[in-house]
C-alpha cells in the first residue's frame, strides 16, 4: 500500500527513474486517456484519499490547486472549471467527477496516477469525455495550457428543464 507521503511525493517531486509506464486494460481506458479510472485508481492510490478524508486535504481541484482552477459556472447539475497554467507548471494530487472537456489550447502534459504516467498532446478545440480520475499533472510542453471542464453532478438522466426554452 502506498504511503501518504510517497504518494504526495509522486505528484510533486517528479523523478522519472522511479516510473514504469502502465498498461491499462482496453476496457478500462478513458477515451482522452490510459490512466486507470476512479474504481481502479482508488484501489491503488490510498494516500491522498486518506489525507481527504482526513481532513488534512481536499482534493477538490479548486481548493488544491487555485492558481490554476477556478469556477467559472456552477448550479446544481454542473460545475463550470477554467484551469490554466504555463510550461512548467505541476498540480498537487486532485479528483475529477465524471466531466466533459474543452480545450482552448494546444499543450503537452504528463498526468500521474499512483506509479502510472502517460503524456498527452491535447490540440486546441479538442472536446472530450473525462471519466472520474484522480491525478496530478506537469505541464511539459512549451506552451501554456487553457481548458475549460464541465463537471457533472448527479444523475445525467434527469432534467430540471420545466418547460424552460433556451437557456436560463
């Protein structure tokens, strides 16, 4: 079982000669992703989650790391993220619902999960489907990241439109 720290240490002293890459199985793969999903992460991941509920941490995006979330939109079906940063930049372990997302800019990124990593290049205006992860990230391109997330809460099926016509 990982420890609190090490796993803390995983996200923010990065050290690639402690990291194999990690194969997913093809079911369990995110379609933006090969990291393991909410189920298999939290099974591997004990540390930040201790911390969570703890007490000690959040690892709501927005708390963790405010210098690069922030809530543009929010009711109670969904909450609207704008997450920047700039080459170089890395993000403390956090969580992500089940969310959509929108890039506003083309950049390069390795996330972290537990002892799995996987680069990604996101070109801009890509929208993509981001099941619940949690993970933490570094910025390993040359240009700034700019991505907007729409997360879900609740059930997807039900609708709150009441004869509403456009938006509200």
């Amino acid at each position: 079982m990982t420890t609190i720290a090490a796993s803390l240490e995983r996200c923010t002293l990065i050290t690639l000669h402690e990291r194999a890459p990690h194969t997913v199985p093809q079911a369990d793969r995110s379609p933006i992703g090969d990291l393991p999903m909410r189920s298999d992460l939290l099974a591997g991941v004990a540390g930040p989650r201790l911390l969570r509920d703890s007490g000690l941490m959040s690892l709501d995006p927005v708390e963790s790391n405010p210098n690069h979330y922030s809530v543009v939109f929010e009711n109670d079906r969904v909450r609207v993220l704008e997450y920047t940063d700039a080459p170089g930049d890395k993000t403390t372990p956090h969580e992500h619902p089940d969310s959509v997302m929108y890039t506003l800019s083309a950049f390069r990124r390795r996330l972290y999960s537990g002892d799995a990593y996987r680069d990604v290049d996101m070109p801009a205006g890509l929208t993509g489907w981001l099941p619940g992860q949690q993970h933490c990230g570094e910025n390993i391109g040359t240009t700034a990241t700019h991505v907007i997330f729409v997360e879900l809460k609740g059930s997807a099926a039900e609708s709150s439109a009441d004869g509403a016509l456009g938006p509200v």
